[in-house]
C-alpha cells in the first residue's frame, strides 16, 4: 500500500463516495457516510449491501414508519443510511449506490471509510527507519519502505518501494521483497526466499523453513539439507502462524492471488496454482502439483506427491489421497467424490438402526 493512500478520508458523504467508487447515486447526495455494516446492524450513517432486491424491504422508510402502530425513537430508517444495490433496483425513498457488484464495490467502500493507520513507535516524518533496526549494508531498500522496532535485515535483502515492515520481522540473506507488500509483527522471511508485489504477510508467518527431509540409518534420524527456496507471486497473502517449507532442491511456489488463512502448513516443493484458497489448519504435503483455483475447507489436507487438477474443492476436514482431475470437489478420509462420501455417511448413521433390524431378524429366526 502507498504511504499516499493510508491518508484516507473516515467520512464521506454519498455524492463523493459515489465519485471515488465510480458508481452512480440516487437519493440525498450531502448524507454523511461514516462506516459500513451489515442489513442486520444498520446506524445512523451506515452503509449495507443487498445481496437480493427484495432486502430493501427490511430497511423502514420515514412514511412506512409513520404508518406503524408502534415504533422507538431509536428505530432506523432509509433517510439515515445507504445501501449499495444492483441497477434493476428503484426506490426514491432511498440512498442507493448503484453498482453491477453490489459486493465488490461494498468493500471497496469499506477500505475507503477504514483507511489503514500507520502508527509505529519511534518513526517521523522525516525517518521511516526505527533506530533499534539491524540492516546490512549490503541490504538495498526502495523509496518509502518503512522499518518497525527491531527489525532485522541480513546481507544481500532487497526490497521495493513503499514496503512496510512492523515491529519484529526478519528478512534474512539474499531474499528479494517486491513492492508494497506488508509484514505483520515477528514474520520471518528465510534465506534465498522470492516475494512478488503486494504480498502480506500475517503475524508469525514463517517463509522458507527446512522442509521436513530426514533419512535413517541403523535406526538414528538423518538431516537432509533444504538447498532450495520459496518464491511468493504477486497479491499472495499468507496468514498469521502459517509455514511455507523451502523446496529440496528447486522452488516451493504459491501462485499469483492465492490467499493462505492463519496455521496451514506447506510442505516442500509444493506448487499450489494461482488464486487458490486455502483454510485454517490445512496442509499440503511435499511434492503436490495443485492447478489454480483449489479450494480448501478447514483442516482438510492432501497427501505428499498428488498431483491436482484445477477448480478442485476439499471440503472441510477431507483428505485427497490420490490424483484428481479437473472441477472434482471431495470429501471424507481417504477423499472421494463428495456424493458418494455424503451417501457413506448416510449410511453410517443409521449402523445403530440397521444393527438393530438384524438382531431382531437373528432373534426371530432363532425362535422359529
């Protein structure tokens, strides 16, 4: 992020949210909206988004009010707030922002309204690096990159302009960092390690640790180096306490726009595709081959060496065990097409009932 845009307004009335957001308006254009919400917690100032034409039923115009036996003085109506809608929706009691993704343009709304503070200990104006730094000499930083408390950045490190580091973070040898990225407190880049634009890096995220490369003889664990590194595309974002394994060899790879949540594990020489999603308390095993698009639930996992098609989905807590091809979704362990789990756990759950019907089969057969 630009040190430029972290100077955003907190308030903006409709006419010129509507103006930045390039969508159109109808209604009280002087209204000031001061935060965003859902239908469920609208306030004064507030402003939702529809996810169905009809929702605007739910949000009482002055008249409807009026019309009511009971109402509060507390109570909120349409002259209060705004709601972002799709354009076959009409309504002049009303403030609407018209926009063919009432969605995407609610959220842009939201970071325009929460600009993102900037506010670490011991920076000005005039130095945006904390005296309790450690920077190598041979470390070469872009215009703009801000450095928190105790920070430390080894030999060789490059990093683009308008980078942020918070308080904590290591960068050690050689690692290349791309522009505006932003490393949350106590991450840890590790050697060699290739970061694209945009990157965010959540707290406690770890970058190029040893893969888990071991060998026995006469029954004592043997280490095998992780010779190779990690490289990050452009807009990834990697969550608090999640660990990406250098490759063996080569590269460990995460793909342009995958997004990564808090506590999943990546083993060594993975390659997970671009935009790929991935949940809390995942991971992936060494060596699998993931296309772009894959979906992970919760605590779901994929084997070493699978190699997955594209547009695949693992609902939550699933295992893949096995290739895939293209636009599969699977569930259970071991992982199979996600109707056939569902029937096997129709199954199961009426054991107790079936087992039943048996005993009683077996009784009467006895008695006979």
């Amino acid at each position: 992020m630009k040190l430029t845009e972290l100077m955003a307004a907190s308030s903006l009335s409709l006419k010129e949210l509507a103006k930045k957001l390039k969508v159109e308006f109808s209604g009280n254009g002087d209204l000031q909206i001061t935060h965003v919400c859902g239908l469920d917690s609208l306030q004064p100032g507030g402003l939702a988004y529809l996810t169905s034409p009809s929702g605007i039923n739910s949000v009482p115009t002055p008249a409807g009010m009026s019309r009511q036996v009971s109402t509060t003085v507390d109570e909120i109506n349409s002259s209060q707030v705004a709601l972002v809608v799709s354009p076959e929706v009409e309504h002049p009691e009303h403030n609407l922002l018209i926009s063919t993704d009432p969605l995407a343009t609610h959220v842009a709304a939201t970071k325009l309204l929460n600009p993102t503070e900037l506010n670490i200990p011991g920076l000005t104006k005039k130095s945006t690096i904390h005296p309790s730094a450690v920077i190598s000499k041979s470390a070469k930083l872009g215009r703009n990159v801000i450095v928190g408390p105790n920070v430390v950045i080894y030999d060789g490190v490059r990093i683009g302009e308008d980078t942020i580091l918070h308080a904590g973070v290591v960068i050690m040898a050689d690692v290349v960092v791309g522009a505006e990225c932003i490393f949350y407190p106590n991450a840890v880049v590790q050697d060699k390690t290739e970061i694209g634009d945009r990157v965010i890096l959540q707290s406690g995220a770890v970058i190029g640790a040893d893969g888990h490369g071991y060998f026995q003889r006469e029954g004592v664990n043997r280490k095998i180096p992780q010779v190779g590194n990690v490289q990050l595309e452009d807009d990834v974002e990697v969550g608090a306490c999640t660990t990406i394994d250098r490759a063996r060899f080569r590269t460990t790879i995460i793909k342009q726009g995958s997004k990564l949540d808090n506590q999943v594990q990546i083993a060594h020489n993975v390659s997970l595709g671009e935009h790929s999603l991935i949940s809390a308390q995942s991971a992936v095993g060494g060596s699998v081959k993931a296309g772009d698009h894959l979906i992970m639930g919760g605590q779901s996992g994929i084997r070493d060496n699978v190699n997955i098609g594209n547009n695949v989905t693992a609902v939550a807590r699933a295992v893949i065990t096995v290739n895939t091809q293209d636009k599969e979704v699977i569930g259970g362990m071991p992982g199979r097409p996600v109707n056939q789990w569902r029937q096997l756990q129709s199954l199961i759950n009426r054991l107790a009932e079936l087992f039943d019907r048996v005993r009683k089969l077996e009784s009467r057969r006895n008695v006979e």
